[in-house]
C-alpha cells in the first residue's frame, strides 16, 4: 500500500521550503500518494513560487481575511485542515516551521490521530514573544510531532533537551538551501519587474527587509529612520526594501520612507527575482527567518533586526550578527560593514552552515522508511553535517562548545 501523505503550505516561506520536499515525494509515486494543502493563510505572496515550482494545490481552504487575527486564523485552519485530512485520510501530515498553518494543521491532524512530520524542527529562541508567536507555534507542534527533521545539530540537540527521544529526530539540513540550489545560477533580468529601474552595478544594494509582529510600531519607526540616516551618510548606497503586505507593516514603512532618495521601496518580490536581488546586494538587513538562512550561500553578511534568533547558526560562524531594532545600532552595525573592508571581508566568507541541498530528499527517505517501520528513519551517515570549511577561522570544534552551552541553557 502507497503511503499517503499531506503536506500543508499556507505562507510565502512555507512554499519556498516545501516545494522540494513534494516535488521528491512526487518522484517517488510508486511509494507515495500525496495531497497540498494551501490554507491560504496568505493570498497571494505565494502565488510566484507555487507557480514557479508548478505546485497545484489539492485543497485550497481560503482562510485569508485582511488584517486577520491570530485566534480567528487558527480557528479557520484547523477546522478547515481537519475537514481536508477526513476527506484525504493520510497516514501522515507534513508541516513546515512555526507559522499558524503549521501549528493549526498540526493540531487539526493530531485530532485526527494522524502522525504529524515537522519538517524545520527544533530551533528555539527560548522566548515565546521573540519572535512571536513563531516560538510558541514552532514549540507546540513538537508535542504533537511523530517525525522531528532538525535542520541542524544545534536544533537536534535542542529537542533532546526536551526530551524528544533520539530515534524520532532526523538531521536533515534545511531545505531552503534545496530551493536556492533548484533555482540554479541562471542570470535574471530586473526588467518588467518591481526592480525596474533600479540600477544593479552603480553603486551598493543593502536589502532591508522586516515584518515580525514583536517589532511592529515603535521598534520598527526606528529601523526606517536608521535607514534615512544611512542613505544620507553614504552617498554610494541604494536601500531596497521590498514591503511585505502585511498593513500593520505598510502603513509604518510608506508613512516613513516613501519618496525618500535612494530608498526603493517594492511590491514583494517573487522568488527569482528575490533572489537575483539578494546576489547582487552588498549587505542584507532582515528580520526574516528563511533569509537569515538564504544570505550565506552567497556571502552576503547579515545584519539581524531581532533581539534574538532561534537560527543562531550564522551569526556563531561570524556570518551574520544579532543587532535588534534600535536606530544607534542599525546606523552603527551598518555603518562598520560599509566602511570596514576587513570587517566586511570577514563576514562574507564561509559555506551555508544551514543545509547542503539534499534536505528534501533526507525528508522523503525518512517517511518512507517510517511508513515501512523501518529504523532508524535515517542511516547516521545520510543526515545532515556541517560543511567542512563553515568558516575560515572558526573551526568544528567551536561550534560543538557553542552548540553544547545552547543545549545546557535549555535544560537549566
Ligand atoms: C506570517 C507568519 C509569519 C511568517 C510570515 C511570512 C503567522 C502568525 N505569521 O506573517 O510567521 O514569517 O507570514 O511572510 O503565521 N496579506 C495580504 N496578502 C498576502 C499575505 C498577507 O494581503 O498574500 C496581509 C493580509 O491583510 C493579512 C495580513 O497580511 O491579514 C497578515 O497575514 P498573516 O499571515 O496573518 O501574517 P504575516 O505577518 O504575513
Ligand atoms: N522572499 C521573496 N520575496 C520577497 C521577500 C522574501 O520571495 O519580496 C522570500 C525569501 O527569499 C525567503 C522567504 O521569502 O525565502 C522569507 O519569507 P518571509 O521573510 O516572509 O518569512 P520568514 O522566513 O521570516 O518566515
């Protein structure tokens, strides 16, 4: 019997992380039988990747309303993702990450008493309102997870301190890194797209982007007057900053830098473009999670406008750097890479420490092998290891001490 799987998708990141996980599972149709779920949670900042990676969704539930709430959102998914899951009975529903599609579908499949798979498991900030509700979300799906795919060590070793036994975590290396590689080398023209314009080789791109809920308000006022101050003592650079259509987000970032010069601010981009664009940036500031772990495929250094990450990987191999949201630090960080050639130097060199591009395929193995009882769900030599050469001045062993304080500060 073929095993039959759903895998939910609802937001931007979610399709851009899983698009390669239902491809390899549609790959291996004699095995599998497999069922999307698009909540809708968003409308259509995802629309670009399902069509770029011809994801056809099976269900497609709706649940969007503008300026949603958290309670009336997850209320509409998991009523919706249980009526999807009693329609396709599965034997296990995949979710992805710490969004409200992936903790309501969770929820909605554990009801159901299907086995949850949470693929981007086990990263923690330990603070359940940074980046909120994104840790208490990602958190809660744990308990309910039947399969935990860890992206790396360091987020393993987080769930074994809670506990999680060993033989259900498998690590697999995040598979945006999967996406990036699909994506290929292929060169993108700017042309007819909300880049028009915007000169690619005059000049430094610093791409900006931010919109989690903890910094919306005064925090994020701050972030957009540091951006004036930048473009005003660098005559060199052009800001981009493609606004996520969140209205919270917009009504701050217009009101505050519109028609500013040398700040471009954009519809959100799709994903090819995104990502040409973040090749041709000098510096990336963001509060998103899946850029965080994006940027070091292409030594791009990141500046992260958060008060912590549960994706500490980058900033311990000196690739990325945790600075918050006040407008000193942003002008003060920024300002350093801007001028500091061997600061700049530093961060921008090393291999992606999030993944390899087999992520996917780890995944798909994992559930195939599970569905058959077999174990463990992964030979120890198939998962995930840091790359060799993570960075040239920080060795393996440095990260083993750095990932082992984490794990102790969990369990004290
Ligand atoms: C959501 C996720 C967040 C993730 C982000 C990725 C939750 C609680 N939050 O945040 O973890 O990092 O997506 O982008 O799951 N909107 C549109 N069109 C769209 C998308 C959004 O108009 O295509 C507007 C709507 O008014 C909507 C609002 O943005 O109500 C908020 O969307 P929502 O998904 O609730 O939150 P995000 O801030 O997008
Ligand atoms: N992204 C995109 N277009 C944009 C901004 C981001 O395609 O205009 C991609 C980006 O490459 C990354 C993902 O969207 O893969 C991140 O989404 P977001 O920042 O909304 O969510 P998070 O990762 O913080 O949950």
């Amino acid at each position: 019997m073929k095993c039959r799987v759903i895998a939910v998708l609802g937001t931007r990141p979610e399709a851009i992380k899983l698009a390669l996980v239902i491809q390899e599972l549609r790959r291996r149709s004699d095995e599998f039988e497999i069922a999307v779920i698009h909540t809708g949670q968003h409308r259509t900042m995802l629309d670009s990747a399902l069509k770029l990676f011809k994801i056809k969704p099976d269900f497609d539930l709706d649940v969007m309303r503008p300026n949603q709430t958290l309670s009336s959102l997850t209320a509409r998914v998991l009523d919706t993702v249980e009526n999807a899951c009693s329609r396709f009975q599965p034997h296990m529903v995949l979710v992805q990450g710490d969004t409200t599609t992936a903790f309501a579908s969770a929820l909605a499949a554990y009801y159901c008493k299907i086995a949850v798979g949470h693929i981007e498991a086990g990263l923690r900030s330990r603070d359940i309102y940074n980046p909120f509700p994104e840790e208490a979300n990602r958190r809660l799906v744990s308990v309910m997870t039947e399969i935990h795919f860890a992206p790396t060590a360091l987020s393993r070793d987080n769930l074994l301190a809670e506990g999680v036994p060993s033989e259900k975590i498998v690590v697999t290396g995040n598979t945006v890194v999967d996406t990036l590689r699909a994506l290929g080398e292929v060169p993108h023209s700017w042309e007819h797209t909300a880049l028009e314009g915007i000169p690619q080789n005059h000049g430094r791109l610093v791409l900006v982007t931010s919109h989690r809920r903890e910094s919306w308000g005064t925090d994020q006022e701050h972030m957009c007057l540091a951006l004036k101050d930048l473009v005003t003592k660098h005559h060199d650079i052009r800001i981009v900053y493609p606004v996520h259509m969140n209205p919270n987000v917009r009504s701050t970032v217009n009101a505050l830098l519109q028609d500013t010069e040398r700040i471009h601010l954009t519809e959100p981009l799709d994903y090819i473009t995104f990502v040409s664009l973040l090749r041709h940036s000098f510096l990336v500031l963001t509060d998103s999670g899946g850029i965080q772990e994006e940027a070091p495929t292409f030594g791009k250094p990141v500046l992260v406008l958060r008060k912590v990450t549960e994706r500490p990987e980058a900033s311990q191999f000196g690739m990325a750097k945790i600075i918050g949201m006040s407008r000193e630090a942003i002008v003060r960080e920024a300002d350093r890479l801007l001028t500091d050639t061997d600061a700049y130097q530093d961060m921008s060199e090393g291999e992606n420490p999030y993944g390899d591009g087999h992520s996917s395929e780890r995944i798909v193995e994992a559930v195939a092998r599970w569905s058959q009882t077999k174990t463990p769900l992964l030979e120890a030599d198939k998962e995930f290891k840091l790359p060799p050469r993570v960075h040239p001045r920080r060795r393996r062993s440095d990260f083993s001490q750095n990932a082992a304080k984490a794990a102790t500060a969990g369990k004290e």
